[in-house]
C-alpha cells in the first residue's frame, strides 16, 4: 500500500508527506464546506491523482498525522498495491429512508472479493442508525463496515460529501474494499462519565425523542443544561446521552436539532423506546485514553500487526470538549500504532463501526472511531 498525504491552505496544496503514488485508486478529500466548493481545489486533485476516484467529506475538523486543522484540505491518496476499491453513491433527499439507502448502496457494490466498505454520508438529514442496519443487512456476513457522518464545525447548518467534484453535496458513498492481503482492523471508544438518574425513553419515533420518564425531553435537557440551554442544540455536545436497551453494551447519541414546539431532540441515531437513558458529560483524560483504547482494539482486529493507514474519525463533541487539548487525543493514537502509520481523519456528527470485532457495526456518537488498513 502506498499512502501520500497534502494540505491545502489558502489557495496551493503543500508538499506530500507519508510516501509517494504512481496509480492510486481513491483520495479522501476532508475540509470545511466552503472549501471543498472550491472547483480549483477539486482540478488540482484530478491532476495529480488522475484516474482516481475523488470523494470529499467536510468537517469540523481534519486530522493529518497528529495534527488536528480547521479551515484547510487535508487529501490522502491510496493506492492498493494488491487490491481493488469500488464506490456506489446515493443522493439524500428530504425525510430520507437510511434503511433503503443502505441496502441500496450494499446491492450497487460487487461482492465478490468485498472486505469491508467504508462509509462517508450526509450527516443532518440521515438517520444513521438506519443508514447502517441497510448496508448491514445487505451486506454478506464477514464484510465490516466503519466510517462516519459529515459535520459543519459547531453550526449544524448543512453538511456535504462530494464524489470527483464539488457538486452534488448531499449524498452517501460507500467505498467497498477488495483484496485478500488487505488486513483491516477497528474500534471504538468514549470516555463520557454518567451523571443524573437513569430514565426510560418512553416515547421516541426513529432518532426522536419526545419524552424521557413521560417528560417532554427538551424541557429535562434545559433543565439540566441550565446556562448552557440557550446554545442548542450546539451545547448539547457537551451533555451526550447514553442509551441502552435490556442486552449489549451502551451507545452515546448527540443531539442534532430541537423542536421547541414538539419538546423534542433529534438525534443522529435511534433512541428506541423502552431503551434506558443517561446523560453523560466529560472526563479530559478519560477521553484522551479512550481513543488509545480504540486504537489498541483496532490492533487486535488484525492480531496487532502493523497499520500503514489509520482513518480516524472523532465527534465533534469531544473537540469542543477537549478545545486545546484535542491534539492529545490523536497523540495518544500515535503512541499505539507508531511512528510508520499514516494518520488521517475527520471529527464528525457521528462515528460508524463495531466497537470490536465480534461486536454488530453500530452508529456511534462521541467516540474516536479507528479504521486500520495494511497490505503486508
């Protein structure tokens, strides 16, 4: 595998770092909105990687090595020395069904040879829980699926994720991964500490809840918000909720839209009804040693043999959390994997993997989500 990595800032992309490609077959382009409208971007991509397919994600925030940006490009270019990649995309309307999209974007890839398909979707309109049991439901048993949800910094207005150009905007693309000395490991952990009672959800439709222990949720999360209410749903980040249903473990949702006239908070997964539900706020250090764990679990996917790529993908939540300290999260990463892995990534509205190998691939909310890959 051959991994070359550029940013762009201002109006010219800086000198490559991490190898060289001859003949990659992919580029991840992640950056703000603004930027990734830019066409001159996109043209300078196409020189340099021809023949690549150029999928671009924004953020709130862009990972390259250690280094965690805001307002630049960060473009990786892969090339599989043995393998192949293919990529399906769907546009994303109004009131999309996540379910049908999945399962459509699992049937378009061919399935002989996939490992694992990487997902990169519109992050405000989606449902992602559903977005990933349709890919998982279409998918053959033993392919993974990891990836993430686009974000838009701290302003939750519109997102995009753009294919060879930049336009259209609102889609999700899955990128299906072939070759049989491709070895990819993942993982996926926190670090929220709970506090406050556990209540029952118990009323909810899809990612909307409306009513914890049959009160209107918005009215409980202003409550214990206090002098944070006034900021949602942008304040929320800072007050996830975990959820939890009679079996498994416990996921984190983050609040991506209020309804004031419904009381209600829209979320970027399920929060089923029935399920039990806690708020949780932040632990520096838990947090920082929960993206080493993820880390480590993602080595033990592949019996700790060497990544040469890591995507990373973080909520925006634990950036704004973390604020100066964000670095130390992505360090802590290196520490675990090494010098000779190439990091990349993107902090996200919500993160796509298992928590574990032997886990169901679930859509997460402030957690650092690692994908590995080697060829070795």
């Amino acid at each position: 595998m051959y991994i070359e990595q550029r940013v762009r800032t201002g109006t010219a992309w800086g000198a490559a770092s991490g190898g060289r490609t001859t003949n990659p077959q992919l580029v991840l382009v992640f950056g703000p909105r603004a930027a990734l409208g830019d066409r001159a971007a996109w043209d300078d991509l196409a020189r340099m990687y021809a023949g690549a397919r150029i999928i671009g994600c924004s953020t709130a925030g862009e990972i390259a090595g250690v280094h965690v940006l805001d307002d630049s490009l960060v473009a990786t270019a892969i090339e599989l020395e043995h393998g192949r990649i293919a990529v399906a995309a769907t546009p994303v309307g109004e009131a999309p069904d996540g379910v049908a999209i999945g399962a459509e974007l699992a049937a378009r890839l061919p399935r002989d040879g996939l490992v694992h398909v990487l997902v990169i979707s519109e992050g405000l309109e989606i449902n992602g829980s559903a977005l990933v049991a349709g890919l998982v439901g279409e998918l053959a048993s033993g392919v993974g699926v990891t990836g993430g949800l686009s974000g838009d910094g701290a302003r939750f207005e519109r997102t995009c994720v753009c294919l060879d150009g930049p336009e259209p905007t609102q889609q999700v693309v899955a990128i299906g991964l072939y070759g049989e000395r491709l070895h990819i490991g993942y993982g996926s952990r926190g670090g929220w500490d709970p506090f406050g009672p556990e209540r029952r959800i118990t009323r909810s439709t899809g990612n909307v809840l409306y009513e914890l222990d049959g009160e209107p949720a918005l009215d409980l999360y202003k409550r214990y918000l206090d002098q944070h209410a006034a900021g949602l749903p942008a304040t929320g980040l800072l007050f996830p909720l975990a959820i939890r249903g009679e079996t498994g473990d416990p996921v984190v949702r983050t609040i991506l839209a209020i309804d004031e006239a419904a009381r209600s908070l829209r979320f970027a997964g399920n929060v089923p009804t029935g399920y039990r539900a806690r708020m949780m706020k932040a632990n520096l250090e838990r947090l920082v040693e929960g993206a080493a764990s993820a880390a480590r679990t993602a080595l033990a996917c592949t019996g700790a043999a060497p990544a040469e790529l890591a995507i990373l993908v973080s909520c925006v939540g634990r950036k704004l959390v973390l604020k100066q300290r964000i670095e130390e999260e992505v360090e802590s990463v290196r520490d675990v994997l090494g010098e000779r892995t190439v990091l990349m990534g993107f902090y996200s509205y919500g993160e796509i993997s298992p928590f574990a190998a032997a886990a169901p691939c679930e859509l997460h909310n402030q957690t650092m989500t690692i994908t590995t890959l080697s060829e070795r």
